[in-house]
C-alpha cells in the first residue's frame, strides 16, 4: 500500500491533516481513516502544508468542523471538498 497524503482518525471526522511535505493542489490524495484502517481517495484543491487540515467534503458557512472525533469549531465561510482549512476559513467557539 502506498502512504498516505492524508490522515482522517475518526469516521465522523470532516476534515484530514496532511501528513506529507509539498501536497499540491490537483494531488490524488490517499487518505487513511485511523479507527478503522479504511481509506478512500480525494483531490487536492490547493497547495496544503504539511500538518494542515483539509475538507473532505463540502463545508457551509456556520457548520461545526470535526477533527479527530472533537469539534474544534465552526467554518467561517463555505468550504468545498478538497479545500485547505485552517484560520482564514476556520473560527473557535471558545471566544
């Protein structure tokens, strides 16, 4: 099996942490779903750094993002899949 571009932990999860240098956007991601050993495929939209996050799926403006089965808070604005998410689309709710 080749390794994985992309590491997703939990089935609910709807973004994945890129765990490869130098993703670029049209790269046809392997992703890995940790909890169970699954994996499926997706496309990169964008350039994403290493340890960043991206939509495996669309993402609406005011939905909860999950991250390793936690919500780690709400979009900001509309996310397609394949996106890179991070501060400039992504917002806590702690304040």
């Amino acid at each position: 099996m080749e390794a994985p571009h992309l590491l997703v932990h939990d089935r609910k999860d709807t973004v994945g942490v890129v765990v490869v240098e130098g993703l670029k956007a049209g790269t046809d991601m392997l992703a890995v779903v940790t909890a169970d050993n699954s994996a499926f495929r997706l496309q990169s939209k964008m350039d994403v750094p290493i340890g960043h996050k991206v939509a495996l799926g669309d993402i609406r403006k005011g939905d909860t993002v999950w991250k390793y089965g936690q919500d780690i808070g709400v979009a900001v604005a509309d996310i397609a899949k394949g996106e890179h998410v991070h501060v400039h689309n992504l917002k806590t709710k702690r304040w």
